[in-house]
C-alpha cells in the first residue's frame, strides 16, 4: 500500500464519492468544455487538498454534505490556479503532461479557469454555504496578491526573506489553510478550532513550498542534474535568498549579474546552484522547513488522538518527505 493509500484509507469511501460528484460538476453542455474538462480530469494529481478538507472534517465531527462541497469548492479554485498560473508562467507543462496552455493556447486557458472558478462559487451559492465561500474567497485574494509581489520582486531581484515568506503564505499556504479551515467548518466546528485549523494549513502549507523550492537545487532529471527552473525563471526562492545573504557583496553581485544576465545559460544556472550549496541555503531551507512542519504538527496534537488525526500526520509529514 502506498503512503497516499494509507493517508487515504480512513476517507476512502468520501474520496470515491467526491470523485463521482466532482467529475459530474465539471459536465457543461458547450463540446469544447467537456473535452477539456475530460483532460484535466484524466491528469488529477495526488488531491492532496480533499483530503486536508475530509481529514480535517473527520477530525472535529462527521463528513456531511457540506464537506463535499467544501472539497469541490476547493479542488475547482485549485485548478482553476494552476490553468491560469500556466498561462502567467508562459508554461507549457504540468505533472509531465501538456498544460491546457500549450494545447489550446493562453485565451481558452484563461476562460476555462475563469469557467472553474465560477462553478466553484455557484456551488457555495446553490448550497447556500455562506462561511465557506467567504474562505475560499479570501483565499483567492490573497493567492492573487502573492502572485503580484512575486511578479514584482523578480523584476528586481531585491527579495528578503521576510518578503519570501510572506509571498508564500499568500500563494501556497493560503489555500492549505482553507481547506483545514473550511473542513473543520462544514462540521458545525466552533470558530476557535476553524481558527486553530487555519493555522495549521498556513504552517504546513509554508513546510509544502519550501520543500518545493528544494526541488530546484536537488531534484534530479534523467540526467542527474538539479533542474534550476526557479533560477532559469529569476525567482529568488529560500535556499538563494539566504545564500545572497551569508556572502560578501561582491559574490552577491556577481550571483545576481548571472540570474539577471545569464539565466538562460545551463553553464551560469550550475554555479548559481553550486554557490547555494557551498553557502549553506540547502541546510538552512530543511531547518525552516522542518520548524514549519513541527508547528503543524504541534497544533495538530491539541486535538484527540483517533484515525483522522493519525492520517493526517501521515499527510503533513509527507509533504515534506515527498520526492514529486
């Protein structure tokens, strides 16, 4: 059994009805809808974030109706971010396949996660689920935001760590947060503990994107090389952020001169890779990560022990220790 199927295996009959209720909400009587909607469907990721809703809504009651919806409404916003943040990206892949960008070009990419996006709040309306809606709406706002000041910063390169941080608890753990929040509040949870849930979600959604700026510096491809996609793109990430900052000023410049000038060059990307790993940002980036994990774990042992809150252990701990 895989650890996904471990994780899974408290919800896994609500995972096989959520999949049945989420393929059928996409269904739309325009052809070029459903053909596209029967790609996405077809190329699902691991949906990690259903179960942070149904986990996190077993942990403080039972799954209900509004748990579904809460999931759909949560899995509709998440694809709709990854079609549009292909398109800003200029990205034509996604989990080793074809983004919707690459296929049917950028206008129909917008439109299709605009057509997502708008299913998902139809849904909170049709169900009246007011409270989820206005967490998920927050969310949307702040992912928004977060993308803006990381497009403004890779522009002149001149990031800090605090900016970092704050970039990242709006684009990736914001919405972690909604789901650990918007789980605990579709089972009647008192605003104290969809408080505390949304705390969780925001430290292990910080933990889940530093572990994924990692990839950058030690991911290996088919040919044993880091990728450096972060560089190649001008992101300053954790590892190079903290690295540009325990060097003296000249090696600094000369590191920047490269990302600026040189990012497309695999020769200049390699260095800037080796200058990380020689100035300590691999090791620091794990520390950060880890003490974002423990705080996760930490709230999360407030609660009673039972089978959701041991899968849900299982699940933060592997968002660190994955490898894709």
């Amino acid at each position: 059994m895989s650890v996904s199927d471990t994780i899974k295996a408290p919800i896994r009959d609500e995972m096989k009805r959520f999949n049945t209720l989420f393929n059928s909400s996409l269904k739309s009587p325009v052809p070029l809808l459903n053909i596209i909607a029967n790609y996405i469907l077809r190329r699902k990721g691991k949906q990690m974030r259903p179960m942070f809703v149904f986990l996190t809504a077993k942990l403080h009651g039972e799954i209900n109706d509004s748990s579904y919806t809460a999931a759909a409404l949560i899995e509709l916003l998440h694809t709709a971010t990854l079609i549009h943040d292909d398109v800003v990206d200029d990205s034509y892949q996604r989990r080793g396949f074809f983004s919707i960008n690459a296929l049917w070009k950028s206008k129909i990419a917008v439109l299709i996660g605009d057509y997502l996006l708008a299913k998902g709040l139809l849904l909170a309306i049709e169900k009246r689920e007011f409270e989820l809606l206005n967490i998920v709406s927050e969310a949307v706002k702040e992912m928004s935001e977060g993308e803006l000041m990381q497009i403004q910063k890779s522009r002149k390169l001149n990031i800090t760590e605090k900016e970092y941080f704050e970039i990242i608890r709006k684009k990736t753990a914001t919405l972690i947060a909604a789901c650990s929040a918007s789980g605990s509040q579709s089972v009647g949870a008192d605003k104290d503990i969809v408080l505390k849930m949304k705390q969780f979600g925001e430290n292990i959604g910080v933990a889940f994107q530093i572990k994924d700026d990692l990839f950058d510096y030690q991911k290996t491809n088919i040919l044993g090389k880091p990728t450096g996609n972060d560089i190649k793109e001008k992101k300053l990430t954790l590892p190079l952020i903290h690295s540009l900052g325990n060097t003296h000023a000249s090696e600094r410049r000369r590191i920047l001169n490269l990302i600026r000038h040189h990012n497309n060059n695999s020769t200049s990307v390699m260095e800037v890779i080796e200058f990380v790993k020689r100035n300590g940002g691999i090791e620091y980036s794990i520390a950060k990560m880890n003490e974002y994990k423990g705080n996760a774990l930490k709230m999360l042992h407030q609660f009673p022990d039972n089978e959701a809150r041991n899968a849900l252990t299982d699940l933060v701990n592997f968002t660190t220790t994955r490898v894709s």
